[in-house]
C-alpha cells in the first residue's frame, strides 16, 4: 500500500535555488534594521539575518526563509510568480504616474508676517520686488496648469502668506476662469492663508468666485501662539475669528484647518482635538513637522522622535475615536449626511506614519 | 573634539560608499575624504550639538564604519539584484512601453 514520502524527501538544495530580490534597509539601532521589498513591504531584521537573507543564507523551514519569501525579498530561482508579483504591485503603486497632475501651486509670495519655526517654507519678511511672483511668471503658470490633460484641476495659492499678494491672486484667478472653458477645464481654487490679513473684500471675492480656504489650527490659543509668533502674538485670536467669518460667508465647508505637531503639542492632542470640535471644523490631519525650510533650519524636526509620535499619534486616534462614539458630532447641520462622524484625515498615511518611523529611530 | 581619522584600503572599498556615509553623518560631523596612496582617508570633524558629545570620539568613530558597512551592503544588494530588478520592472511597464511606441510621434 502507498504512503507518503517523508517531508525530507521534497527539501530542495535550497542555496542553489533561491535569489535575491531587490531591497532597500536603514538601521534603527546597533543591531536592528528596518528592511523594504521594492515595493516597501517591510521586515524588522538583526543584522545576523539581514546578513543571512543578503548572502542566501537560508532554507526553507528555517523561519527565517519563510519571513523573506513571504515578504518578496527572495523567490526561487526560474520562479516568475514573486517576480509577476512584484511586477504587479508595482505597476499599481506606480498608476499615479499615468494620471495627468491635477494640483497646480502657485506660490504667489514668499513673503510672511509670521514666522513660524516650523516652516516649511524659507519665508522672508522683506522685499515685494525680490520675493513676490512676477505677472509674467503667473501667467505663464497659468498656461502650464491649463495644459494638464486632466478635465479638472486644481489652483492652490500658496506662500509665505499669499494675501500679501492678493492682488496677484486676483489676477490669476480672473486669468484661469478666463482661459478655463476654451480648454474644457473644470477648475477649482483653493487659498492656503493664515487669515490674519483676512478683510470682506477677499471673503466677498472667495465668496464670489468660489474659493475654498485652508488655513492653519495648531490647538488652542497658548499652543497656537507658540507655535505661530507673528507680531502682536495674536495668531490664535485672528485665525478663530478668520475660519468663523469665511464659514459664515462661505458655508462651513468651504474653509478646512491643518495642524501641525510640535514638541509642545505632544501632550495635548485632545486639547487640539477639542479645539477643533469647538470651531466646527468637521476633521483634523494631525500631521507631523515636515523637514523642510525653517524647520531643518531651527532644528523643529530634532525635537522629537519616532516613539514620542507614534505616541501623539494612538492618544489622538483613540481620542478621535471616543469622541465618534460618544455621538458628538460638531456640525448637526451635516450629521445626517455623515453619519455624526468627526474625521481624522487621512489616516495611517505614509506621512502620519511610516515615514517619521524610517526617517528617525 | 579633535579629528577623527579613519583608514580605507582602496582596493577593498569603494568611494560610493564613504561619500554616502560621509553624507550620512552630517549632522554629527564633516567628512573629507582625501586619497593617500592606496588608501582614503576621512577625516572627521565633530559638529556642535551632534551626538558626538554624547558618544565620544570612538562612538562616532564606529557610527562612520556601521554606515559605511551598510552602504557596502547595499551596493552588494544592488549589484546582486540589478538583473531581477531589470526583469521586475520590464514586467511592470514593457508592456506600457510597447503602447506608447505602437502610438508614434506625439
């Protein structure tokens, strides 16, 4: 009568039939690295293994060669099925280059009346001639976003703070909805402001030509302030009073706020969480500091580590949770079409996460 | 801190890997790489406020020569692997390559 063959007998020599897949690593600590397929899958190693896995050192039934196989950073030999993964994965994680940009920014002026330490931007306080965009230049850029083959786009004002310039915004948006229907665009415009330098007549020409505004909310008025000096230390004050005029004369969803987290936001995500309740903004990103500009320059980004907002980042999401659950919901006016929920935007994105776990250990 | 000096021979180590380590570091230190016979020579200068004052000169001695072990690595990995990538990355996009030549000139 037939049996079966022991497990022995479909080893296969092991060393001569596995290859490596490319791979990406960066270490986290003496004995610790932090290992990506091509496709950014990821794999915690010591340096034992990753050596073991970079030199083939592995065979199936070993743990160590299932982890790898599993993660795609080695297949078999002749084997096109980890490679047709890859190649699938790939081709799908790469489909946004096929897509035309719809974004265009225009960075209308360097120029700022805070200065924020965080910035990404390397504004300056100084010099409307060196540091403002030209017409020139704008309708120039004008002609380039209007060129994307996307049906719809979007115009973003950015700065420094770009109601330094208004003027220029205006132009450009007249220059956009002028050009727009002969090239069958559908456009939208959005103005990233501080709101401090927010007057009726720019609500009346958001209001007019359909601007949308997003602003910055970094929590309440002390962490604001601190966050964000300007002259006066009123930051805070002005943007509550910005967002609650632009949601009176725009509607409420027409102005957004972002955050971002400072070493002294660490302990107080609920606080900002509750700040943004209290203005009836319908979500929050809470957004880690990116390393750019002033934040390099002042070393913001220094401040604080991968642990420390990894923590931030669970008491908020929990926060966000537990507010969910208690049926609080800051705009009764939209609850039936949202179902009473307050957003955490974009959530577990690469930003929020991952890349603050690679960039620092 | 005064400079730290660290030794490569030439014909066992690779300049692509000591200029990446040596931009790696630079937060902690200055590099400068110099070609002496059959060595290089980097010479570190510890900056202000890096971790060099926490670690000692022989902390950041060992810091430099774990980047540049794993910048070696990685340079093995990518030779090892430039092939199946190659392959890896023909069957992602061969086939969009092929559409757009089937399309001609814009």
């Amino acid at each position: 009568m037939a049996s079966f063959r022991a497990a022995a007998a479909f080893a296969s020599d092991a060393a001569t039939e596995i290859q490596l897949l490319p791979l990406r690593f960066e270490r986290l600590g003496a004995n610790r690295f932090l290992v990506a397929n091509l496709v950014g899958d990821l794999l915690l190693l010591n340096g034992e293994e990753l050596d073991r896995v970079v030199s083939l050192a592995i065979a199936p039934g070993d743990g160590l060669y299932e982890r790898a196989f599993e993660k795609l950073l080695v297949s078999g030999k002749g084997q096109r099925s980890q490679l047709q993964l890859l190649a699938l994965r790939l081709r799908s994680r790469m489909a946004f280059l096929r897509e035309p940009t719809p974004l265009h920014l225009f960075v209308v002026t360097l120029r700022c009346e805070h200065s924020c330490p965080y910035c990404q931007v390397s504004r300056r306080s100084v010099d409307r001639d060196r540091f403002d965009m030209s017409e020139e230049i704008a309708l120039r850029a004008v002609d380039v976003a209007l060129s994307a083959p996307t049906p719809r786009i979007k115009v973003e004002f950015q700065g420094g703070e770009p109601l330094l310039n208004f003027e220029l915004v205006r132009m450009i948006v007249g220059a956009v909805q002028e050009r727009a229907p002969a090239r069958n665009k559908t456009v939208e415009f959005v103005i990233a402001s501080n709101l401090a330098l927010l007057t009726d007549e720019v609500l009346a020409f958001c209001r007019d030509n359909e601007i949308l505004l997003s602003t910055s909310l970094d929590g309440p008025a002390d962490l604001h302030n601190r966050n964000r000096p300007r002259p006066g230390g009123n930051s805070h004050e002005l943007a509550v009073a910005g967002i609650r005029r632009a949601q009176a004369v725009l509607g409420q969803s027409r102005v957004g706020a972002l955050m971002t987290t400072t070493e002294a936001s660490l302990g107080r995500v609920e606080e900002i969480v509750d700040e943004y309740l209290r203005l009836d903004l319908d979500g929050i990103f809470l957004r880690l500091l990116s390393p750019y500009g002033f934040a390099i320059k002042t070393k913001q980004f220094d401040r604080y580590g991968g642990r420390e907002w990894l923590a931030f980042y669970e008491r908020g999401l929990r926060y966000i949770i537990e507010v969910n659950s208690r049926g609080v919901c800051p705009r009764p006016r939209r609850a039936a079409e949202e179902g009473s929920v307050f957003r955490h935007s974009r959530i577990l994105s690469t930003s929020s996460c991952v890349r603050r776990s690679l960039v620092r250990s | 801190m005064a400079e730290i000096l660290v030794e490569f021979d030439r014909s066992t180590q690779s300049i692509g890997a000591l200029r990446e380590a040596a931009y790696r570091i630079i937060r902690d230190a200055s590099c400068q790489i110099e070609t002496a016979g059959e060595r290089y020579l980097c010479r570190l200068t510890p900056k202000q406020g890096g971790r060099s004052t926490s670690v000692g000169e022989e902390g950041l001695r060992e810091n430099f020569l774990d980047l540049v072990t794993d910048e070696n690595l990685r340079e093995k990995v990518a030779a090892e692997t430039s092939g199946v990538r190659d392959v890896i990355l023909a069957l992602a996009f061969g086939a969009l390559a092929m559409k757009q030549d089937d399309a001609g000139p814009a």
